[in-house]
C-alpha cells in the first residue's frame, strides 16, 4: 500500500453539498464540518429568517448559502431543485436531515401527528433522494461517488425508555429510513451514488432541549460512555462518509450514540 495523504484522505475541496434542516442541530453541525473540510453547502430550512441567520453565522467557516424551503411539499422541493440547478451543475453530496417528532401518550397519540412525522421523516427523504439523483449523478464517478447521508436515529436501532415518553411515531419512521437507506443505495451504486444513514444519539440540540432538560441524568446513565454527543463528533462521521476515506462505504447505519443502542441496561428514575 502507498503512503496515505491525510491532507487529502479527509478533504472535501471542491465538493458541493446540500443539508436539509441546515439551520440548526445535527444539521448544523453537520454542515460546520463540510465547510471546514473545504466544501461549499447549500443550507434548507422551513424557517427562512433561521436559515439565513445559520448561513450568515457559518459563512466565517466558508462558503454556506441559505436555501429556505419547506421540502414536506412537492411544489417546494422542485422550486429548491430548480434553485440549486440554476446555480450549480452538479451535486456531490445530499444530506437529508430535515426531521420532526411528536411525544405523547399512547392512548392519545394522536393520527395526523403520526401521519405528519412519517410524511416528513420518511416520505421527504425518498422524494429528495428521487429527485436530486440526477444532478447526484452529474457529480459521480466510480472513483468518486456522489454521496447521499440519511439522518436515522439510535430510536430506529433500540426501543426508547429513558425520556419516558410516547415517540411512537419518531421511533418508527427513523427505522424506516435506517432501511430505506440500504434499498436506496442498492438502487443507486449503478450511477456511482453511495447511501448511508447515521444514527445519532443524543446530541444538544432544539429537538433535545426538553428532554435533556428534564432527563439527562438518566440519559448519561444510560450511556456507556456517561455523557451526549459533542457537535464535532457529529461532524466528524458525516465528513468520514463524504470524504474519498468513505468512498467504499456503503447501505450502512452508523450509530453514533457512544453504545446507547446496545446498552440494555435501562436506567429509569
């Protein structure tokens, strides 16, 4: 084997990516770390006002450009792909992160509040990865694929007890895409595009407030290694499966949850 360049094994020079739900959490930290390693991103999120803050805020890290949309809707996906098409001619990297939850009790779960999660969390993540192929494609080699990363959760890996709270619905359509991911990238490594999902843990973030607020305690207990994700660890595995390091990997779910999902000894106070 030749020397390893790790100036270069890790670089994501002259790469364009797309985050969906850019604007803050896991996306954001996600989209730091593309820019860092050299990337251009385009940042996606419902909120416009929150989605340009985010891209003015990165932009010191590199070139990040707010993109607001809400991609749950046909009609503004194809006006986001219309948008990033007029501005790029190729795309090397999709990250499809964009997400919501809803908490309650069974009894009361409530149909439209499931519907809608798995309309989202599910449902956007094909129509994205559907209709940004092609200009994926544009941007792939067998050298070098182009990369899509599904955001999946640890919740699609374990059944949840320590936040002691009905997300019936989050859970489900996080396992969803956990095995959407390995039907995609079967459908697609013949146009040289790789799919692989992460499962986070828990990670701060607006999503989380409340329940580390009110339960981080018990989540640290429950943990392994005793304590939530830090944001550059996040950056980091999704830089990994961007980068030419990643570039073999491929239909892979990987926890980042510091052994969260194979830990059953539940702590519940």
């Amino acid at each position: 084997m030749t020397s390893l360049d790790l100036t270069t094994l890790f670089s994501l020079k002259g790469k364009t990516a797309l985050v969906t739900g850019g604007s803050r959490g896991i996306g954001k930290m996600i989209t730091q770390g593309f820019l860092e390693a050299g990337a251009r991103v385009y940042i996606t999120a419902r909120k416009a006002d929150a989605c340009n803050a985010t891209a003015k805020e990165l932009s010191r890290f590199g070139t990040c450009i707010s993109v607001p949309a809400d991609i749950g809707t046909p009609e503004r996906r194809r006006l986001l792909l219309d948008q990033i098409k007029g501005a790029e001619p190729q795309l090397h990297i999709l990250v499809n992160n964009a997400g919501k939850n809803w908490g309650e009790a069974f009894q009361t779960y409530p149909d439209k509040s499931f519907d809608d999660v798995m309309h989202l969390n599910v449902g956007a993540v094909f129509s994205m990865t559907r209709d940004f192929s092609e200009l994926l494609a544009a941007g792939a080699s067998a050298a070098d694929p182009a990369r899509v990363i599904n955001i999946g959760s640890m919740d699609g890996l374990h059944v949840s007890t320590v936040a002691q709270t009905g997300t019936f619905a989050y859970s489900a359509s996080k396992a969803a895409v956990h095995h959407l991911t390995r039907s995609l990238a079967i459908e697609l490594a013949t146009r040289h595009i790789t799919v692989n999902a992460i499962a986070p843990g828990f990670f701060p973030s607006k999503m989380t407030d409340f329940v580390l607020d009110h339960f981080q305690a018990d989540i640290e207990a429950n943990c392994p290694l005793k304590r939530v994700g830090q944001p550059e660890e996040m950056a980091g595995i999704a830089v990994y499966l961007s980068s030419r390091a990643g570039a073999y990997t491929n239909g892979t779910v990987i926890p980042v949850d510091g052994g969260t999902s194979i830990n059953h000894q539940h702590v519940i106070s």
